[in-house]
C-alpha cells in the first residue's frame, strides 16, 4: 500500500515505539484501518491519527475508539489461543520476517 502524502511519518509514532520498524508497523496497521479494515469507527480514528488531527495516545481515550480496538483484540486473542502450537509458530516466524523487513524499510526511508 502506497502512503498518502497527507499523512504523517511513521517517525511520529517513535515516541510510542522507539523501534522503527514497530512505529512502521503502527502506521501501516492504521493505514489499513483508514482504508476501512477495521470497520467505520476506527476507520475514523485511524484517518484522524494519520493526518495528525489527534495523537495515537489521545485517540486511546475517546472511548469509542476504545470500545471498538478492545474488541478486535478480543476477537484476536480468542483466534491466536483457537490455533495450534505449530501454526502459531509459523505466524510467529512470518511476523518476525516481516518487522525484520520493516525495520529494514525503516531504516532506508532515512
């Protein structure tokens, strides 16, 4: 996915995730949100963070933004306990692959 101009860097979410290729990951997993992913609400915060209109942090207290990421992370955690040891082994394998390219990415942004 190509980053729209009109959002900030993935350096805005440093403060949050002092490691580049995690602040990357942030601004990607809420690109993919802006896009509709997530669904209408967080759709909404994740344009807002994106154009810098409310920081990450200040977005986790509008409690609708809360109520609705609590919820996926929910829905998450029942789908990553419901696998088996070997698949969530290879999701973990896939995952560190692809922060290591992100870290990467990271890095040659600068």
């Amino acid at each position: 996915m190509q980053s729209d101009p009109k959002y900030v860097g993935h350096e805005e979410f440093l403060s949050i995730a002092p490691d580049p290729g995690v602040a990357l990951l942030i601004k990607k997993q809420l690109e993919g949100l802006a896009a509709g992913k997530g669904g209408e609400v967080l759709k909404e915060m994740a344009t807002d963070v994106l154009t810098g209109r409310i920081g990450l942090r200040e977005a986790m207290q509008v409690p609708a933004y809360e109520e609705e990421l609590v919820t996926n992370i929910d829905k998450f955690q029942r789908h990553w306990s419901d696998m088996s040891s070997e698949d969530r082994s290879q999701a973990q394998a896939v995952a560190d692959r692809f922060l290591g390219d992100l870290r990467q990415e990271a890095t040659e942004a600068h």
